[in-house]
C-alpha cells in the first residue's frame, strides 16, 4: 500500500531515474504526485466517426496517422498539416506556425483529435484548425473498429489531460496510468486535517474521494464545472490548500503580534511635530490610515503595517509623519527604497518637508564614493542622523543603526524576503515596519500574499489633482501627437514621451528596462535612443529634449531628472525608468509609445507620472502595428478608468497571479490547485474558518481535530508552502 509520504521512485512504474525527471516538476512523495492535477479535461465520451462530422461543431476524432508535412506561405509562415484517417475517410489537421510540430507525427500511430471542424477554404472536405491532439498508441496495437481494444483511461470517458515533463519524455497518457495505478494502491486510511464539523458544514467530500473524481471524474459529471474547477472534487481540495494557507499566515500574525517591540509615545509634543511638517491640509483617507499606523506604533508590539495607495495618493507624506512620530521618541528610521532614483525622490523629498523642522536627512546609496559611505556610515552609527534614506546599501554588514526605531520599505514587491529582515534585524529592539506600495492589489490577493500584515488604504487622492484624459491612438496619426504636445509646452506645461526598449541592436540580445517586453530591433519596436535623436533633430527642434534610461549612471540620471524638474528640459524620452517615484507637477502629457506592449499595471503606472498639479493632463496611448484583442483591451480600459484598484483586478484577470505585483519575487505561495481570482469566494470562506480555529471559537471543533488541523499543517502544509512575511 502506498502512503502520502511514499517517496515518488517506490510508484509502481516509476523508479529511480524517472523519479529525477518528476523531481523537476517537484513532486518528490505520492501526495505532490496526487495534487499533479489535469490542466484541462477532454471529452472523449463518445468520440466520431470522421464520417460522422459536420462543419461548426466541437468533436473529438480518434483516428490513424497517415501522412504531414511542413508547408510556408508566401509571407513565410510555417504550417504543418497532418492527415488522419479511418479506414478510407480522412481528415485534415492544419497549425499555423506549426513547425515545432515537424518531428511529432508519424505514419501509423493513433491520435486523439480535439477541435472545430471547418470546411476547407479551396476544398470540399473538412479539416480541423489547430485541434488538441494526443498520441495514443500504434495502430498495430489498437483496432479502430473495435472501441473496447482501447483501454478504459483513453476513450469513452471524460479524459484528464497533464501537462507532460521532462521535457515531453513523460507523457499525458503516462501520467494517467501512473495516477490511475496510484490512486488503486493508495491506503484506505488517508489523513485528512479538515475537521468532520467543517467537511459537513459545507459539504466537502472526504479527501480520498476529491483526488479519484478530480483525476477520473465520475459518469454524469458536468463538462462545464470539470474545465471551470466548480466540481465537489475540486471544491474540496481548493478549499483544503486555501484553510491552511489561511490558519498557517494567522498563526504567523499572532506570533508576530506577542513579540516585544517599541511602544512609541504620542503626545501633545508629537501631535504638533507632525502638524508643523504637513504641506498641505491632510485628505479624510491620509487621517484615517496616519491613525491607523499611529495606534500601531503605540502598541508594543511590532507594528507589520502595508500601506496602499494609487500614485499620486500621498503615501510618502504619511509615510514622513510616521517617521516624525519616531523621531520625536529618540529612535532612527531607515527608509529603503528599489532604485538610485527613487531613492534620490525620497531624499528630495523628505529634505523639503523634514528639514526646515531640524531633523536630519541623509541619503547613502551603492554609487557614493567610498569617503562619503564611510562618513554616512559614521553618522548614522553615532546617532547623528534622524532619517537615513537608500537602496540596497542600507542593508549592508557595515551599516550599523545607532536605535533603529521605524523601517519603511518603498514599492516593497521589488524586495526579497531577506533583504527586508536584514534590515529590520538593524534595530536593537525589533523595529515597526511600514511597508508602502503604490501598486494597487487586489484584496483576494492582498489578503494571501500580505497575510500577516495590517493593510491601510489610501483611496481619496488630495484637493486639486484633476482627472487625467487618455486616448488611444495609432502612430498612424503621430503628427497630431507631436503637434499637440508642442501646444502643451507652448503654455508652458512638459511631457514624457516613453518607449519599451532603449536602443534597437543588432544581435537577439534584448534590450530592456524593467518590466518591459523583451524585444529586439527585429521586432520593429521605436527604441528611446532613436528617438530621442529624431524627436531632436526633426521633429520638434524647437524644444528641450532629454534623454533618460536605465543604462545611464547614477550621476547622469539625477541630471536629466534634476533638468527636467526645473524646466530645463521640456519633452522627457525615457524608458520605464520612470514608472515609480518620479514627481514633476508641471509635466501634463505622457505619450506612451507601442502601448500595446506595455501591461495594464505598468501603463497605470506611468500615468500616474502626470496629474500631479492643479493643469489639465492628458496621456496618449499611441500603438504600432496590428493591435491583438487582449491588447485592445488593456487599452480601451485604461481610457476607461483611472481608478487602480479597477486597473489591478483587471489586470489579475488577463494576466493571472504569476507576476502581478512582482509576487513571484516576493515569495507567492505556488498554488497547486488554488486560483485566487476564480476562488475569491473560497478564499474568503477558508479566512473565515481559520480565523474560529486559531481563536478556538467554533463549538464544534473538538481538542481532537485542533491537534489533527495542526499536526496536518506541519507534517504536509508547511513541507510545500512558504509565506511571505516582513522579517
């Protein structure tokens, strides 16, 4: 009998060396094989006869390889064809761009086709565009007019299909008559951690049922809930992984919660101290969430605070007043920030508003010459310095914190793990952190990858920003573009011109910014170094043009962007380079270039450049090329709505979870059967649930099941996931 813990290799048909190939895949015990679960399902119920098919419909075509070949159009695409047949009726099977498919088919065998039929576009007959297909077998091992020579796993069912390993070595048929063989030698005594009170409350199956029916569904099971995951099957196991994904990130909370940390005073001393640094009168959100962080940081335990705001919300003021509150009790704050740039923003910044007060500001950064590191270094260990403000400097070994009271971490997903808890670890005493994005992130997704953390919202943007008009255009029509932005600055105002890629090359190495598409001169994309010289020299010479790119040093970045601020330069190239942090009230325009190219976020994110000041702004979205759907979409939805939290959700439907706010960088729990946007309300659910676990409120959960929910999340949970967390 095979156990949850068997490892891998002792599977019957498996062994050591393919178990090598599955350890890729990480599936190491027979529980990681179980939860290897199909990626889509094909209804092989009652597969036609070729035959049988008619032009418009969805069918399922089992038959015999009988020739294909690769063919080019005369634009030089690539098709592949491949004929199938049953007896003497035959179809055929057409790839656009299908040469990977060269070596894959071969006189003989028996596939399994998926697909809508179509007529021929210069023929009589019928073909199939793009099916799915399946190698089943050789033809000399299965007749095709007997259904019962095929086994029970491949035909006649609703099939489960596998992405395949070892790079297509281990196939989809493998992979089911592993699974099958595994799940017939499982022990009938499967641990299951989910209490019977909760299994019964929402009517969950039994957890050996959920992985025979999600692997082999049962005759009857709709088609439609199987490849939309709304089984009882899939039910159960995606609300399993959410319950202890939920108990493990409160048990975290909790524990963080009973660690000893400062309790900061906030008196009538503190109160003015923050009042006398303040620009501007606060919005009502900037109120609320400074409230929310002062009452944190009175507690004496770590404050574990992330604080959302759209751009141009007002995070950095609140942040600074949060820095007041622990400056004013005798403690330092480090504020840490991803780039040179930023970081020099934050420095900016905070000297204005910070300094005229008589607190002292100091900027250390990777580019510093060796003298002024050192001296910087000495400061902030004698206690000299109030706020230090860097990149990734201020986590060094040498960097010693005199009393670090306070860390902030700006646009925090660009972060690992560690390199927050070196910081944090600074302090002699565990310090509060403030960690800031201007990212907007959906709560379902808010709620899993920043778990352990409180979230403040800033939702009301401060008196006098006015709506930012934008509209899509071809570059077709580039010419109004110019001449529009040479009004602009005839009043006065500046603007942005952005590109995807620096410079075209030559070689296929890309040539990228962060968060770009990776694109080469072939694709024909404008690149900014081009044109920056055509936008100089031909296009509008009358103007100040400058040029701002990741490749540039530290020295010649804080130039361009110093020029630009103080209205030295009117038009701004640059690449994403500016998407965070960049604060010019005068600039009015953004003109983003091949748009298409560009993800929903990343688009808000340069817009939000703009629309600082009381002018009207407006961005151009100008696109290059034949525009796809999706693409059209993220576009039209960006003229829609300004509003990120709207922009982010979006964006989490197109896109998925797997780089959404950099969560792949930041440590997101890789789901195994899991999909945040689509398991919203599970999610929610198994919250609920863990929360009366952990609080030991629900009557009727037992000292019995608490010990089994526990034992479960270490033996199981805690060997596959890992959370993300402060410090």
């Amino acid at each position: 009998m095979l156990e949850l813990h068997t490892e891998i290799q002792y599977v019957k048909g498996i062994g050591p060396r393919l178990a090598e190939w599955l350890q890729q895949k990480n599936i190491h015990v027979v529980e990681d094989l179980l939860y290897y679960l199909p990626f889509r399902y094909e209804d092989r119920l009652n597969p036609r006869s070729v035959a049988e098919l008619r032009a418009g419909e969805m069918a399922t075509v089992i038959a015999e390889v009988r020739s294909s070949a690769l063919f080019y159009t005369k634009s030089r695409m690539p098709i592949f064809q491949m004929v199938a047949s049953q007896g003497r009726t035959g179809i055929r099977c057409k790839w656009f761009r299908g040469d990977y498919l060269r070596d894959k088919f071969k006189p003989g065998q028996i596939v399994a086709l998926y697909g809508k039929v179509e007529k021929e576009w210069k023929g009589k007959g019928l073909e199939i565009l793009q099916p799915q297909f399946e190698i089943i077998g050789e033809a000399e091992d299965l007749d095709l007019e007997d259904a019962s020579d095929f086994e029970s796993l491949e035909v006649g069912r609703i099939v489960p299909i596998y992405e395949s390993a070892a790079g297509g070595k281990l196939t989809s048929r493998w992979f089911r008559r592993i699974l099958y063989g595994a799940l017939k030698s499982l022990s009938p005594d499967l641990p299951d951690g989910l209490p019977p009170a909760i299994c019964r409350r929402h009517r969950l199956l039994d957890r050996r049922k959920a992985f025979e029916q999600a692997h082999f569904p049962v005759a009857g099971e709709s088609f439609t809930d199987l490849i939309s995951c709304r089984t009882p099957a899939h039910k159960r196991l995606i609300f399993e992984e959410l319950f202890f994904l939920e108990v493990g990130l409160e048990l975290r909370r909790r524990k963080m919660r009973a660690q000893a940390g400062i309790s900061f005073q906030l008196n009538d001393r503190v109160r003015e101290a923050i009042k006398k640094i303040l620009p501007f009168h606060p919005t009502a959100a900037q109120k609320r969430v400074l409230k929310e962080i002062a009452q944190d940081m009175q507690q004496p335990a770590p404050m574990r605070r992330l604080l959302q705001g759209d751009v141009g919300s007002g995070k950095t003021i609140v942040a600074l007043q949060a820095a007041v509150i622990a400056i004013e009790n005798g403690y330092q704050v480090a504020f840490m920030a991803p780039t040179e740039i930023l970081a020099m923003q934050h420095y900016l910044s905070a000297r204005h508003t910070l300094e005229d007060a008589g607190y002292r500001v100091l900027l250390l950064t990777g580019s510093l010459e060796e003298d002024r590191k050192r001296s910087a270094r000495r400061h902030i260990a004698q206690g000299d310095v109030h706020l230090v403000i860097g990149t990734h400097a201020l986590i060094q070994e040498k960097v010693e914190f005199n009393k670090l009271g306070l860390v902030i971490v700006d646009e925090q997903h660009r972060f690992g793990v560690m390199q927050r808890a070196k910081l944090m670890k600074k302090g002699a005493a565990e310090p509060d952190t403030l960690v800031m994005t201007a990212t907007p992130i959906p709560r379902t997704l808010a709620l899993t990858l920043y778990g352990d953390l409180d979230t403040s919202i800033l939702d009301e943007l401060p008196p006098g920003r006015t709506p930012i008009t934008t509209r899509k255009i071809s570059d077709q029509r580039a010419d109004e573009v110019w001449q529009f932005v040479k009004k602009q600055v005839a009043t006065g105002r500046q603007a942005y011109v952005v590109y995807p890629v620096i410079e075209g090359v030559a070689s296929d190495q890309p040539e990228l910014e962060l968060g770009g598409t990776a694109k080469t001169s072939k694709s024909g994309l404008k690149a900014a170094m081009h044109m920056y010289d055509e936008l100089r020299q031909k296009i509008m010479p009358e103007l100040r043009v400058g040029l701002l790119h990741g490749r540039l040093d530290p020295d010649e970045k804080d130039a361009a962007m110093r020029r630009f601020k103080e209205g030295e330069i009117d038009v701004l190239v640059s690449t994403t380079v500016i998407e965070v942090g960049v604060d010019v009230r005068n600039a009015t325009v953004m003109v983003i270039e091949h748009a298409e190219r560009f993800g929903l976020a990343q688009l808000h994110q340069l817009r939000g450049r703009i629309g600082r000041g009381s002018a009207k702004s407006y961005c151009v979205l100008m696109t290059g090329g034949k525009v796809s759907p999706e693409a059209e979409r993220r576009l039209n939805e960006m003229a829609r709505t300004q509003n990120g939290f709207e922009i982010a959700e979006l964006d989490l439907e197109i896109r998925g979870f797997g780089d959404l706010a950099g969560t792949r960088q930041a440590g997101m729990p890789a789901f195994r059967v899991a999909n945040l946007l689509r398991d919203r309300k599970l999610l929610e659910l198994a919250k609920t649930e863990a929360v009366k676990i952990v609080d030991k409120s629900d009557p009727e959960i037992t000292e019995s099941d608490y010990k089994q929910i526990m034992s479960h999340l270490r033996n199981h949970w805690q060997r596959r996931y890992g959370l993300v967390e402060v410090g």
